[in-house]
C-alpha cells in the first residue's frame, strides 16, 4: 500500500505553510496539504502524520450523500439519521414504518442488510496533475484539452484500479487547477444497527431546520461486513465519554460536497440570477405535488416521507445561499478580493500574459451558457435526470449500452470501466419500487418540462406523445418492466442490441430525449465547462502565485478537515448557549404544546424520569462545513469522538460561498447525549457498551 496520506511529499512541507494566520476557522483543507501552520499559530496544536492518517482511515464516505466514519472495531459505522433515512425508507414496510419507530438490533444477527448501500474509505492519495495535462498542448482548443484530459483521467483510473483493486477516482481540484488520484476502499455489505425514531432525530422538522438552538438525535449506526463477517478497520475513532468544554478546539473530518468560495463574480452573478432561482422554483414546485400526494393516504405519506424531506432541506439550503448572494456587503467582499488579485497580476507583465486574460474568459462561457441554461436543466441536464427511479434506470440502460462502445476515454466520465462496478451494483438493486410514487415523480418532471418549454415544443411533444403529463406518466410507469431487476440484467448483459430492440416505454422515452440531451450537454462541455477549467487553472496559478500554495480549494465531495472552538454567539441582542441539553427538547415541546412537529417521541416520555436532562444534547463551533458534511465526526485534539456534525444554522448557509464566523456555526450532536439515551430511551446498553469499549464488539 503507498503511504496513505503521501505523507513524504506533503508533511515535509507543513512548517515552511507560506499563508498567513488567518483570524477565523476557515477551511476545507485537503488531507495532504493541511492547515499546520494556521493550527500552531491559533491554538498550539501540532499537525502529525499519525493524527492525520487516523482520521482519514476511519472515515467514510456514504453513496447516499454524506459522510460517516468507523467507531468500534468491528466494522460499527455512525453517521446522521438523515444521511441514512434512504435506508430506513428501502428497509420499511406498510407493516413496518422504520422511519416512524426507529430500529434496535439487539444482536448482530439482526441487524439488517441494505439493498443498496456502498461506503467509501479514503485509503491513498495522488498528485496526478503532471499525468492528466501530460498531453495537453498550448495550441488546443479548450474543448479539445477537456477530452484530452478526460481520456488521461480515465486510463489513470483504470490503471489504478488494475494495480491495487481499489476504487479509483481522479478528483478535480481548484476548478481544474490540480488534479489528485484517490483510491478508496469500497464496502457494499452494510447493515443497518440502530436509528431512533424520525421524530427524535428530526425534533422541530422544517421549522426548527438550519436553526439553533436545536434538540436532535439525529444520528444512525450501521455495520460494515465482508464475507459474512464485521470487519476489523485499520483505523477506527474513540469515544469521549467527558465530551467537550466551551472555548476547546475541535475537528471535523467528512465529505464537503461542493462550494463556490473560488468562482469569480461574473460566475456568482449566474448562480444568483439565473441557476438558483430557477433551482428554488423547481423545489418549491416539487415541495407542493410531493406535500399534495403524501396528504392522500397514510402509506402514500409513508413512501413519500424521504422525497419531501429531501426536498424541503434542499430548498431551504438554496434560499440561504440565494439570500447571501443578494447581500451587497458580502457581494462587495467578492468584489474587492477579486479586483485585489487582478490588480497583483496586472502589476507583473509575465503573469499578466499568462492569467489576466482568465475572469472574461469564465465571463464569456456564462453569458453562452445563460443562453441555453433553462433549455438544458429542463431536459434533464447533463445527466437526462428524468424525476423517477425507473427513468433513471431506463437512461442507466440506454446511456451505458451506447457508452460501452466506445473506447474507455471517449465516454462519458460515469461510464468510464472504472465507474463501472458501483453503477451495476446500484442498477441492479432490489430496493422496493413504489408505482404511485412513480408516477408521481415522473408527473412532476413531465409538467416541468411542458412548462418551461411550452407545450407545443418538439422535446415535449415527443415525450407526451399527445397525453397530459399526469396520463403519460400513468402510462409509462404501468407499462414498463424495469422494476424487475431480473429485467434490468437481461438488458443490461445484452448491451446496445438489448436496449436497440426493447419495446419499453421508458427505454423509448429516454431515446427520444437522448440525442438532443447529448447535444446540449456536448455544448456544455465545449462553450462552458472547458472554458471554465482552463481560466480557473490559470486564477489558481495566480493565488497560488500571490498567496503561496497553502490555499485550500472548494469542495469536490471528498475527505477534507476543518478546524475551530465550540463557542456561541449572539443574535438579536441575546447570547446563543454553545450547549443545549436534554431537558430543553421538552421545554421546547411545551412552547410549542406539542403541535406538529413539535411532538415529544412516546420513547422519550416515557423515558423522561430515568433521564439526566442536564446532560449536553447538541453543540456549536466554528468548524467550517457545508451540506456533504452531514454525519461527519466531531473529534477532539486526540481524535477521539466528541460530537456528530448534522447541520448548520441559518447564518451558515452562505458558506457555500463565503466563511464567516460571527454567528455562523455548524451544529453537532453530543457524544454524551447519544450514551445518555442509547441507555435510558432505547435500551440500546450493547451499542453504548460497544462506542465505550466496554461490550464484546468494542475492543
């Protein structure tokens, strides 16, 4: 195994870090360029290579969109509620509402397997950007240097992965600035241990959301397994019994899913008026047909539950990232650090000649993209996302047939050989599949799609085929086979002559929307996302240039360490506690008089006399993070388990595109309150006794 962290190159050069001390817990900082010197300086701590690879080793990254991390040595994973809610829902039934009742294994033998579930270890890292531009000429076009550095990621890939059978995946980094080579070791028998009910992990629903002070368990444990048996990780996190005091430096290690901190203000001023309004109001839309259909039926709400909660989360993340872009003092902050680096470049005619040309070049592909944006997301963008799962796996079908084809770099990057095993193990899942929920989600695309481009445009009339929206998905979803898995094989094994004869209609519908799909997101590639990779090298040259190398880059959704103290802050004239406790989950619920969603779970009350409600519940710190990040660990200086990450507050929601810390601040659950109520409400003593290594498992 090459040294995890590649920790020859990248340690040698934590004390000579040339960027200044900043004055804020800022960063998303890479694994093998950490923030060493901003540490020492602000809170004495020193960075090692031994802290650093314990972190990386015991983390994971989760297939459904968040983070998690190893916590015993038997393979027990934690991570938040909402992170694994997708499980809890594939794992429900009319019967048996997982979501509504929690689940308790009481011993391994019951703890469920997920039908669909990978887990990703961070186990090396790379610097390929040497590799990847090794046949990039000066002279290329952008569009050419793209599928030039497409190809080379792909045979880089499918190298790896032939020397170390891990899963390969050539990350990009400072927009096309840098290019790293991650394997992972990857885990697909996972199984679920233990969740509290939605109602306890998610007290307060959409009106508490992204607010503090907050009262959640909003955590879940599953169990990695190979061969029949837990693992034993090479790394796995301990548990702080005594937890965390106000003022103490702690650290966040998870999945960052992406940020916009390095876009330029030409690039901001398309997501502020034009991608994320058209984003909210598709969410507001989805919001009302998804709260509409779970109002019909009790089992309709129950199938739904994910979806809306899914949905509800995101459009009140967008608003908050939408409001900050509006905001004309941290639009000016952009501005001037923008004008400051232009204004260093233009000062030295050799780096002008190089860079000062890249913020009109990244200028120019947004107006082009402005031009077909609506027409592009309204076709599925550049992944024909179609709404429901059964399109999704008519387009998986159609898309790979064609893509197998064709020689492993000229395919599309999520068909490349390397992406290849994950996709067929999420193609041929045997997850529940729900007709009305189906029809639903393909309803709401459909209508979508008409109304964006009239009714009367080419692209709708041939997916209507003459029916409403509401009758053409009926249809569609009735008529189809894909919800046998054992169909989806056969097609998938037959390749292009498979898929060329099948007669479903959801194949048709994908062929029908495929070539025009292809063609806008080819013009993506060409007008937009070359252009944007070569100008962001060059701005990345330039910090690089003018800051020094110790610049962190936005987030790609993989492993990167925040840093900063648990602390309150004020708003509205009042101190926000750093700390909530159990107790003031029912003095919350009495405010409220129990109204929804402010109910207090029959487990909890219950429970209340044997609780100690003055035990912390949830925490604050300045830790920098944003939504990916959900269920990443909060550790100590010893990297010992002191809280789980499960949201931000209100004032945080801008760091997408700006860090500040004066009242933003990431949300954890207390590692005191989860012993506290595994043992009080949830009779779950094995799994407490496992976290503290005091159980069988826990060694």
């Amino acid at each position: 195994m090459k040294t995890s962290l590649i920790l020859c190159a990248s340690l040698a050069a934590l004390a000579a870090t040339s960027r200044p001390a900043t004055a804020v817990d800022e960063g998303m900082w890479l694994f093998n360029k950490p923030p060493a010197s901003e540490l020492k300086a602000r809170y004495g701590f020193e960075v090692t290579p031994e802290f650093l690879e314990h972190l990386q080793l015991s983390c994971v990254r989760f297939s459904t969109g968040g983070s998690g991390s190893f916590v015993s040595g038997s393979g027990l994973v934690m991570t938040n509620h909402h992170v694994g809610s997708d499980m809890l829902a594939k794992l429900s039934t009319p019967e048996r509402d997982l979501l509504a009742t929690g689940y308790v294994a009481k011993s391994q033998e019951q703890e469920l397997a997920c039908p669909d579930l990978e887990l990703d270890c961070l186990w090396s890292i790379e610097d390929v950007t040497a590799k990847v531009n090794a046949d990039v000429k000066p002279e290329m076009s952008t569009g050419q240097a793209l599928a030039i550095r497409r190809a080379a990621m792909s045979a880089i890939e499918s190298a790896a992965r032939e020397a170390s059978g891990l899963k390969p995946e050539v990350v990009t980094l400072y927009q096309g600035g840098a290019y790293h080579l991650y394997l992972y070791k990857n885990y697909k028998d996972v199984r679920l241990v233990f969740a509290p009910e939605k109602q306890a992990a998610f007290f307060g629903g959409d009106p508490d959301n992204f607010e503090f002070p907050r009262f959640n368990l909003d955590c879940t444990f599953f169990r990695v397994y190979d061969d029949g048996k837990a693992i034993t990780p090479r790394h796995w996190l301990k548990w702080n019994e005594k937890g965390v005091k106000e003022g103490e430096l702690v650290f966040v290690a998870g999945h960052p899913g992406s940020t916009e901190r390095a876009f330029t203000m030409s690039h901001l001023e398309f997501l502020r008026d034009v991608r994320l309004p058209f984003g909210l109001a598709s969410l507001w839309r989805t919001e009302i047909w998804l709260k509409t259909f779970s109002d019909r039926s009790e089992e309709w709400r129950r199938i739904a539950e994910d979806d809306l909660f899914g949905v509800q989360n995101s459009r009140k993340a967008l608003t908050g990232r939408l409001a900050g872009l509006q905001d004309p003092e941290l639009m000016q902050r952009k501005v001037d650090a923008e004008a400051k680096l232009r204004a260093a470049v233009a000062a030295n005619p050799e780096w002008q000649q190089q860079w000062g040309g890249a913020w009109d070049e990244i200028a120019s592909a947004q107006a082009a993209y402005r031009g077909f944006y609506h027409r592009f997301s309204a076709l599925g963008g550049g992944s024909l996302s179609l709404g429901s799962e059964l399109a999704g796996v008519a387009k998986t079908l159609v898309r790979v047939a064609d893509e197998k084809q064709k020689p492993n770099g000229e395919r599309l990057r999520e068909y490349s050989d390397s992406a290849l095993e994950s996709l067929e193990f999420q193609l041929l899942s045997p997850a529940p599949v729900y007709p009305d929920l189906e029809i639903q989600r393909l309803t709401m695309r459909l209508s979508s799609m008409a109304e964006v481009l009239g009714a009367s445009d080419p692209a709708v009339v041939a997916a209507l085929a003459g029916k409403s929206p509401r009758a053409r998905a009926e249809e569609l979803i009735r008529d189809t086979k894909l919800a046998d898995v054992a169909e989806r094989k056969r097609l998938y094994e037959g390749g292009k002559a498979a898929t060329d004869a099948s007669k479903d209609p959801l194949i048709a519908l994908v062929k029908a929307l495929d070539v025009e799909n292809r063609e806008l997101r080819k013009r993506w590639e060409d007008q937009v996302q070359s252009v944007e990779r070569s100008a962001y090298a060059k701005i990345a040259a330039a910090n690089f240039a003018v800051y020094g190398d110790s610049v962190y880059p936005d987030a790609t959704f993989t492993l990167r360490l925040s840093y900063g103290k648990v602390v309150g802050y004020e708003e509205l004239g009042r101190k926000v506690p750093a700390f909530t406790e159990l107790g003031g989950l029912f003095e919350r619920a009495q405010e409220r008089r129990e109204a929804y969603p402010f109910e207090i779970p029959a487990s909890w009350a219950n429970a209340k006399k044997k609780l100690d409600l003055d035990v912390p519940f949830n925490f604050v710190s300045t830790c920098d993070i944003i939504g990916g990040n959900s269920g990443s660990p909060t550790v100590d200086r010893n990297g010992a388990v002191v809280g789980l990450i499960f949201d931000g507050n209100i004032q945080s929601l801008v760091w997408d595109i700006a860090f500040d810390e004066v009242q933003g601040r990431a949300v954890s659950v207390d590692a005191r309150a989860m012993i506290e109520t595994f043992r009080k409400v949830y009779r779950a003593n094995a799994l407490a006794d496992e976290l503290l290594r005091k159980g069988p498992h826990g060694s």
